[in-house]
C-alpha cells in the first residue's frame, strides 16, 4: 500500500501520485543572466538556497528595480513558494520568505495548486530522502550534477489529501522553528565567546585573585621564545617507510577538528620502526600541533591516550619549555584568538599555496599573565565553550530527529 510508516491518527487511505507539473505551476528562470548592479533588489542565486531556507548572507548580488519586471517576467515569488536548485548545488529547497526578491537560474520555483497541494507540505516533500533520491538517480553530469527542467517536472510523487499535507506541514515547521531557536542560540555563543575572547586578550576584562585583588601585570613574548622545540613532521613515506592498517598513530591535518578535538577516525597509522625513524615528529603529552598548511590555523593539544604519536609537515609542533610558566590549555586559547588566526591567514594569503612558515609562526607575540590568571581565564572559557558545544550537540540532534521524521513521514 502506498501509504508512510509514521501516520497521525485519523488519516487512511493510499497517498496518491502525481506528476509535479500536475500539482504545481512552476516557473524556470534559465535563459539570459540578469544584469548586476550594486545595489537594488536582492538576486537569490543557488548560492543562497540553502537545504531548508534562504541564506541571504552567503551570496549578496543585486539587479536595478527598472529592470525587475523584466527579469521576473515569466513569474514573480511570492511568500510561501517553493524554490528548489537544479545545480551547484542541486537538490536545496527552500520557501520563499519575502517577496521583495529577484530569482536567477538554476532555481525553478514551484506553487501548489490550490486544494491539491499545500506549499509547506511541498517544501517537506522535496527535501525527503525518497525525492532526493529520484532527483540524483535523474540527474546528470559529471563532477557537477543537475537536473533538467522538463525531466525535474515529470517526476511522480506520492502525496496524501490536503488535510493530511496541513498536519505533516505543521509538525515539521515546529520542528524547524526549534531547529531555528538552537542555530540563533548556538550563533550567539559562537560569537559571545570571540567577543570575550578578544576583550579578555586585550587586557579590557581582567579577573582577580580569591581575595579581590588584581593579578600582576602581563608579559608578551614571541612563541619561539616560550618553545623549547618548534618543528614540523615528515611524510612517512619520503624515509622509505609505509603506512599500516593499524599501528602507532599519525595525525594530519585531516585529524583536527575545527573545535580544537582530534577525528581519530581521520588518524593514520605507522609501524614501530617507521615510528622511531621519524624521531623529530615524536609527540608528547600536552604538544600543541598547529596547522601551518592547507587548513591554516586548526589548533589542538595532544592528549596521553593518543600516545605514542606521529605527524607530518603540514602540522608544527610547539612544546612549551618546562622553566615558562605557562599552560597549554591557556595557549591553545590564544592560539584560537581571531587577531592570532588572522595573523596565520594572512600570512599566507598571498601565497599560490597556503603554508606558514616555522619562523613567521615562532615570531607570532603572545600575551602571557600569571599562571593563576591563566587558570582562571582557562576556566572560563572552557566554560564557554561546553555551553557552545551542549547547543550544538542539541542542534545536531534535532537535525538528525527532523530527518528521520522525514523518512517515515513520507514515501
């Protein structure tokens, strides 16, 4: 029977199938590009249409009002529409949340015909795993995959009565507004703790000891100068040694996640003797490992359990030098700091290749105050950053919900 796994009470019956070009009137909007101004009515692109909704931060491209009438000839959007890609990317749905916009290619909009189809529930249609699956098995291309208008209009899709679409559309669009709320709350954190980072590093936010009173003043020294070993790793390989399927860890650039956590899913591995042959990229306990190359800037500190542990080139490693008192976890903190980011990128930016080098990332200055401070300023923003990450762990997991509701919800 043609009929979801998960249905609200009340409903029976088989959901019935229809071509799209049955149940929508759709509008293409390929043919000639608009011509761009800099400043008028917002162009959404396919670089805006995100999997959900309208980023109109991503991409801001604009068309004269003069010219909007003509551009928008073959349909105007109205709130509530459906937009959906048909390449780079492919597949992003999206509604229509104001009407003051232009469309440009590579987006057909879609509207459902009253009392047949509901919008919202067509947006939740499209973005089920069941259609995105027909839309890439019809797609075509090689490394870019797009979907033709006239082959996107005759797809067959399941849909039940028009009550049914209204209870399914509104369910989902809790969901999303919650979905919302989290990113909002997640966004806000994200950028409070660079905010408080920035203030705490400059000095404008300083914390006091257990009586009240003010630390000493701060120290700024160069990296090199709080190192007793700035190096970088080789590739296995140009020793004459392989990589193993399983073995003594190698970490990459790969390995690093953006929040400072190592993937070791993303780890490879080398054998005893390799490992001993590379003895300048021997890791020890709370190493920081740097990103000098491709991904500049991802930062971590090594962990006992990863032990004994390798790397290669792409990473240097910075061993704070026993008689500095200073703490990895507060320099892991000023290494993540955007004005110390900024510094690594830009660094490199002119280059045909990202890679900063051992002596510009030795000259970067940091601030340095007491190790009691350090401890304090650690504590907070470890703080900071669990409550960014149990939002981000509560937004992943609405996501994941939303999902597999859109699996058994639809057909």
């Amino acid at each position: 029977m043609n009929v979801p796994r998960l249905r609200f009470q009340g409903f029976k019956g088989d959901w019935l199938e229809s071509r799209i070009n049955q149940i929508t009137s759709y509008v293409d909007y390929r043919g000639k590009t608009p011509t761009k101004v800099e400043s008028g009515v917002f162009l959404v692109t396919a670089k805006n249409v995100r999997m959900g909704y309208i980023d109109y931060e991503n991409s801001k491209e604009f068309i004269a009002e003069d010219d909007y009438g003509n551009v928008m000839s073959r349909g105007k959007p109205v709130v509530g529409d459906v937009l959906i890609t048909t390449e780079a990317p492919m597949g992003n749905i999206a509604s229509v949340d104001r009407d003051d916009i232009a469309l440009a290619q590579r987006i057909i909009k879609l509207r459902g015909i009253e009392a047949i189809l509901q919008n919202e529930f067509l947006k939740y249609r499209l973005q089920s795993k069941q259609f995105q699956e027909k839309l890439t098995a019809l797609s075509s291309g090689g490394t870019v995959k797009g979907i033709k208008g006239s082959v996107l209009h005759k797809i067959q899709v399941l849909i039940p009565a028009i009550g049914e679409q209204q209870k399914i559309a509104l369910f989902l669009s809790k969901i999303d507004q919650k979905i919302s709320l989290l990113s909002k709350k997640h966004e806000f954190l994200v950028q409070y703790k660079k905010g408080v980072m920035q203030k705490i590093f400059s000095q404008e936010i300083r914390f006091k000891d257990t009586v009240g009173k003010n630390f000493p003043e701060w120290r700024i020294e160069k990296i090199s100068s709080i190192s007793s070993l700035i190096t970088k790793g080789t590739t296995p390989t140009s020793i004459g040694c392989q990589f193993t399927k399983s073995g003594i860890n190698f970490i990459k650039v790969e390995s690093l996640a953006a929040n400072g956590d190592f993937i070791p899913n993303k780890f490879a591995y080398i054998d005893e003797d390799c490992h001993k042959k590379l003895a300048r990229s021997q890791l020890e306990k709370n190493d920081i490992l740097f990103s000098i190359a491709g991904a500049i800037g991802r930062i971590a500190i090594v962990k006992e359990e990863l032990l004994p542990a390798n790397t290669n080139q792409a990473l240097a490693l910075i061993r704070i030098s026993h008689e500095i008192r200073l703490s990895p976890q507060f320099l892991f903190h000023v290494l993540s700091s955007e004005s110390i980011q900024k510094y690594a990128v830009d660094s490199t930016s002119q280059l045909a290749q990202a890679n900063l080098s051992l002596g510009d990332l030795g000259c970067i200055e940091i601030p340095i105050p007491s190790l009691e401070e350090q401890v304090k300023i650690t504590e907070f923003l470890l703080f900071v950053a669990k409550k960014v990450e149990i939002v981000n762990t509560q937004l992943e997991l609405t996501k994941k919900y939303k999902q597999g509701l859109l699996q058994q919800m639809f057909i």
